[in-house]
C-alpha cells in the first residue's frame, strides 16, 4: 500500500495536515482526482488514522507536565483503566510490560494538582511520577522510512 507516490503523499500532509488537495496535487505533479482517491484509501485502510490539532497545555492553564507510572493492586488493571479514561487531566495512557502495568501522560495545572490526581489513583495500587523538565524532542509522526 506505500509505494512512492503515498509515502510522498504521507510526507507532505505530515508537515502540514491542512494542506488542500489541490496543492498537494500541484506538489506531487499528479492529478488532484488521484491524491483525493489515494488519500481517501489511506483513510479507509486506517493508515491515516485522523487530524489532529496541537494545542499548548500551558495556554489552557495545564502547564505542569508529568509521566506517571502505576502498578495496580490485584484485580484493578480495568478499574485503572477506566479511572484514566474519565480523568481529563490523563492526555495519554499506555498499557506497559514490566512491574507497572499503565503508563501515562499527565497535564495539570500546579504541582498540588498533581498530587490531587496521584491520590485519586492511589486505592487502585502504586504510583511513580517524573515531571516534564523540558522537551527536547517533541512529539512527532513515526518514520515512514529508516533512511
């Protein structure tokens, strides 16, 4: 399914999602009936997942980033799971291997809030928390080759 013309396809929407078919035709050199049909094919086949907007936590008032690891206690892991999908401030939650089952990304407002959020999860086991000091290398799309 990635041959040439949608790896460039891939590449060209990951520096701008907003880019128009139009455009993005015009860079490629191709019709803008073939990209709207090869895009529409990434889309189905689930390479293309969605859109996404980029927002700054600190201008929404959550400037305290933190990574927090949780090994639950026996019989919690659905209860974790649950409790991280209905907590607002959980921007990111990862099943792991290893001693702590959950991994997750957290935005809150001040440190207290932190704390706040670390006691709601504290009944349902162990937490471990690392705030973000900075970020070198920010989020960015995987690879769609290794060279």
């Amino acid at each position: 399914m990635l041959d040439d013309l949608n790896t460039r396809i891939l590449d060209e929407l990951t520096a701008d999602p907003r880019l128009r078919t139009t455009e993005l035709a015009r860079r490629l050199g191709v019709s803008t009936p073939t990209v709207r049909e090869r895009v529409a094919k990434l889309e189905e086949s689930g390479v293309i997942r969605g859109y996404r907007l980029d927002i700054d936590p600190a201008a929404l008032g959550r400037p305290v980033a933190a990574w927090v690891r949780l090994q639950p206690g026996p019989g919690q892991v659905t209860r974790v799971a649950e409790l991280a999908r209905k907590t607002p401030e959980v921007v990111e939650c990862h099943r792991i291997s290893g001693e702590d089952c959950f991994l997750m990304r957290v935005q809150v407002a001040a440190i207290d809030k932190l704390e706040e959020l670390l006691d709601r999860f504290g009944p349902y086991g162990r937490t471990n928390s690392s705030f973000v000091v900075s970020t070198p290398v920010p989020p960015r799309p995987v690879p769609l080759s290794t060279s």
